[in-house]
C-alpha cells in the first residue's frame, strides 16, 4: 500500500499559502497606488514626444496648431491627465491638456534644456511625471513637455498588475516556494523523529508483553490523542484477556473433576469395542481440558526450568501411552538410548507436548501399522505413525491454532499448536517429515544441557 507524504502535504499547502499572500499583497499595492493617484508606472517615453511633435501643423500667421492623429489620440487615451506644451524659438506655445504651473516656467526656458526626464514622487501625488525634448522643426526648434496625471483607467491598472506581477510577484513566489522546499524538510524532522520513537515503541506490543503502553514524553500535541486512544484500547485488550484466561483456567479445572469421573466409572465396565471407542473420547476430553492448562501455564511468568532426563522423562511417557496405543489398534516401538540426554526444561510441560504427539498419531495412524517414538542424540524426539501423512503444504498449518487436517471431527485443533508453543519455550525446533512407513513423522530438537556440550 502506497501512503501520502506528510512531508510533501505541508510544502504544498505553506506553497499555495505563501503565493497567496504574495499575490494579495502585490494586488494591495497596486490598488494603493491607484486609489492614490499615482502614475510613475505610466510615465510618457519617446513616443509620446514623436506622437504631440506630429500632430503640430502651422497657419499661415507662422503660430502652432495641433491637429488630430492616430497618435495623439493614442496618448490621450494612455491614461487620464494627459497635457502637453510646445514652444518655438519665437516663444509662441501650443497647449493641449491642463498643463502644471511649474512645467510652465520651464517650458519658458526655451530650447536651452535639450532633454530632461520628471519622475513622480510616491509621496507626493500632485507631482507628476513628465518628459522634456528639443526636437527639429522646418519652423525652428520646438520645446515639447509632455506629461500625465491622474487616476490610471481600469484596463491600465489591470496591465500595470500583470506588469508588476511578472517581474516582483511571480520571483516572489518561486523564491518562497524554494525556501518552503529547502526548509519544510529540517523542521519536519523533529516531528518525522517523534513519530519513529512511537513506531519503534509500537513494536514491542505482543501478546506476551501485556501491559506495556507507548510513550508519551516526546510526542507531539498534535498527535498525542493518536497515542492516548492507542494506549486506551491496549488497556481494553489486556483487561479482556486477563478476562478470558480467568475463564479458560476455570473451565479447564472444572473440567477434569466430570472426566475423571467418567473415566472411573468407565474402569469399571465390560471391555468391548464401544467401551475402547468411549475411552478414546473421554482421553481427548481430558487432554483438551490439560491442554487449556498448559497454555495458562505457558502464558504464567511463573514458570521455573530444571535439569531433565530427556530419555527418562520419554521412557515414562511411553509407558503411560502404551495401553492407549495398543487398544487403538497399533504396535508399539520404543527406541532410545540407555544413557541420559540432559536438557535445561519444564519437566512437565515437556510430557504434555509428547503426549500430544502420541495422541495425534493414535487418532491420524489409520489404526493399523506402528507408532515410533524414538529419541536420540543429542537431545532429539522423532514421533511417526505409518498413517497418510500430512501433505507439503500443510505441514506449517497445523501448527496454527484451532487448525485441523483430516477429519474435521476430532478435536479442537490446539494439540500441535501447544506442542509448537512448549518447544518454542524451550528454545528448541519442531517439523514434520516423512515417515519410512509412509506416514507423518513429527520431529523435535532441544537444545542440549551445557554440561553436554
């Protein structure tokens, strides 16, 4: 499953902020600058002077006259405010538009000045900008000052904005959006650290190690009702299964009292095919109910291990097994060695995983053949039947609980997955195999007494 990046989620949200405001605040600007009428963005240039300097025709009397051109009416229509004055080397002047006293008195000068630029003052909106030129003439030279003032039109000001959007907003927004991606990763950091110190926490969280709740000193507030609702439902967890193993310990013990009841009265009847039958259930009813005592046992931190005979501690299960796996039918083969195999164990909880074994090849031999229970060195069980085996691809299956192969009416499916459990404990491996008889052989290896080493 592919996950969004927070990372990349921020930058893209502080990028579209950031261009926002950049591009309110160049929108801000030129509105101030327009409600305040000031035009230094639309100052005259040289063709302004071209435009009033070819719209000057003479009368016959040798005074000026402007007449109307493509031109002219360009620059009228530039912006609001346009003016112009021209004046020949006779001091005769030509006026279009409200010319500012002060370009009057310069325009006395006469062609003295040759050019000169007037820029506005953004503080001051009543100076306007203007430009000056002394350009040839067949009557002369004439002295042409053009200017404009005023309000910019709308059409103007939504040109000025591309303009000033172009070459201050658009830099603007790319130089933020660069620092947002340089930066955005360095303070996304501490919180992309906090987040792996709950994940690394997180992964201790097991069925074994109840009680055990994510930190909270380093995360942030942000996320901190994240980890609260976490902690609360490992609490809620916990609490439902200290419940349920409350309940399995005391069914479990309630249990054994019916069936060894059972079991006695059973002692004391006539041997027949349906009293050997009726002696087999009421085995897997009693193994169920020491089964759902070994896995509390399993689950107790009270469990102490002691040095253990591995051949003794098999040489007395088998006894105990063999009228079960003779009256079911099966010949019975003990193998192992007469000198001791000592592992590190829980005696007891050892003799419940082989009795398991035996009990699973009883029920899956086929009732025909031999059960071999053969152990060897160095501290190794092998289990087999001569039965129909188990198929390659269940053989990791059937140690999952609650899981069963063959007939679906015998048992419940937690026998080998007690076994897996015990040997597990103990540090040890458990696999199936064939057997040389052709059926499933159940393989066990403990790690072997230091003192054997």
């Amino acid at each position: 499953m592919r996950f969004r990046s927070l990372k990349w989620r921020l930058i893209r949200r502080l990028f579209l902020l950031q261009a926002a405001t950049c591009l309110s605040l160049g929108i801000l600007f030129v509105f101030g600058l327009w409600g305040s009428g000031f035009t230094g963005l639309s100052a005259p240039d040289e063709d302004s002077i071209t435009a009033v300097a070819a719209s000057i025709a003479w009368q016959e009397d040798g005074s000026m006259r402007l007449i109307e051109t493509a031109g002219l009416e360009r620059e009228r229509k530039q912006a609001p405010g346009f003016w112009a004055l021209v004046r020949d080397r006779d001091g005769r002047t030509l006026r279009e538009g409200p010319v500012p006293a002060p370009f009057l008195e310069i325009g006395a000068l006469g062609p003295i000045v040759a050019e000169a630029r007037f820029n506005s003052d953004i503080s001051d909106p009543a100076a306007m900008a203007a430009r000056l030129k002394t350009v040839a003439s067949p009557h002369g030279p004439l002295t042409i000052i053009v200017g404009r003032q005023g309000i910019l039109p709308p059409a103007k000001l939504l040109l000025t904005l591309a303009a000033f959007a172009s070459g201050a907003v658009i830099p603007a927004i790319v130089l933020t959006g660069l620092i947002t991606l340089a930066v955005t990763p360095f303070v996304a950091r501490g919180v992309h650290r906090s987040l792996e110190a709950v994940a690394r926490a997180a992964e201790r969280i097991n069925a074994e190690d109840r009680g055990y709740r994510l930190p909270l000193e380093t995360v942030p507030s942000e996320i901190a009702p994240l980890v609260l609702t976490v902690n609360d439902t490992l609490a809620r967890l916990d609490d439902a299964y200290h419940r349920q193993k409350r309940f399995m310990l005391a069914a479990a013990h309630e249990l054994r009292t019916p069936i060894a009841i059972l079991q006695a009265r059973l002692a004391t009847m006539e041997k027949t095919a349906a009293t050997e039958r009726l002696a087999e259930d009421i085995s897997r009813l009693a193994t169920l109910a020491e089964q759902l005592l070994d896995l509390q046992r399993l689950n107790s931190n009270a469990r102490e291990s002691q040095m253990v005979d591995l051949c003794a501690l098999v040489r007395r299960q088998a006894i105990e097994l063999a009228p079960l796996i003779i009256a079911a039918g099966y010949t019975a083969d003990f193998q192992m060695p007469s000198s001791p195999l000592p592992i590190v164990g829980d005696a007891a909880s050892i003799e419940r995983a082989v009795a398991n074994l035996v009990q699973n090849a009883v029920q899956h031999g086929g009732r025909s053949g031999v059960i071999t229970i053969l152990v060897k060195h160095p501290a190794d069980i092998s289990i087999s039947d001569e039965g129909d085996g188990i198929p390659q691809a269940d053989r990791e299956r059937i140690f999952e609980p609650f899981q069963r192969i063959g007939s679906p009416t015998e048992g419940v499916g937690l026998g080998l997955h007690l076994v897996k459990d015990i040997v597990e404990f103990h540090g040890g491996r458990i696999w199936v195999g064939d057997a040389p008889g052709g059926g499933a052989s159940f393989n066990i290896a403990f790690p072997p007494a230091a003192s054997d080493t």
